[in-house]
C-alpha cells in the first residue's frame, strides 16, 4: 500500500468525489484527504499551508471544467507559486475535446510538477496517480 501525506481533491462533481475518495481507500493511507469544488478554494488552502509552513498536497486530483476557477485557471497559479516539492497532479475530465489534451500537453512542457491526464469516469487509481514510494502495510 502507498503512503501519502496530503491529497487535494478538486471537483464538483459529488460522485467523482465518492468514487475518487473509495478507490484511494483501496490503493492508499492518507490522514489529510481535503475535498474543494473549484480551483480558486484549492489554490487558497495550498497557499495558506505554504504561508504557515505546512504540508502541500503530495497529490491533486484535479477537474478541468468547474465554477469559478477552472484547472487551467488552477494550473496557471499553481505554476507561480514556488513549490519546491514535485506534486503529482491527476488532471481529470470528461471532455473528449482534442483542444483539452493539447492544452494539457503545453501545461506539462511548463509545469513543473508531474501532469497526468485521466477521462472520467475513472475506473482504477494507478500507482504513478499517487507518485509516491511503496510503504510495507
């Protein structure tokens, strides 16, 4: 089983909630699951927690298309804030517009943190979803 210390999960969609937060029960140990439905409350908490010193999510399972602050938007601030720590970062959507994977491959050229694509529904968290070392349970 994975060991994790921080996930972020950014949608919302109550179900891709459930259904997220289930299958990393199956894969995962983490204390500290936090659950946003826009990008601009995850930035929020993510630059609070860098401001005191805190753990940064080591994952964030993030949607593309949400109210108020988007994952591009999300991206895009992220991007600026200066994160030491490489965050493995689940873009998840359920477009199948060809635009959101090119837009999504220009974000990996200048992201510094590990960019993964997934369509929803997902159907099982692999292990480079997690980016993180094999822990003995």
């Amino acid at each position: 089983m994975k060991k994790v210390s921080c996930i972020f999960i950014v949608d919302d969609d109550p179900i891709t909630v459930f259904g997220i937060k289930k299958m990393l029960r199956t894969v995962t140990h983490c204390d500290d699951v936090q659950i946003f439905q826009n990008g601009h409350e995850a930035y929020e908490a993510i630059k609070e927690r860098q401001e005191k010193g805190e753990n940064i999510p080591d994952v964030i399972f993030l949607d593309i298309n949400m109210p108020i602050m988007d994952g591009w938007g999300f991206l895009d601030e992220l991007i600026d804030l200066n994160i030491d720590e490489h965050v493995v970062i689940n873009m998840i959507t359920s477009s199948i517009d060809p635009a959101d994977h090119k837009k999504w491959n220009s974000f990996k050229d200048r992201c510094p943190h590990i960019l993964n694509f997934k369509n929803k529904p997902i159907f099982k968290i692999e292990p480079e979803d997690l980016g993180c070392i094999n822990v003995a349970s």
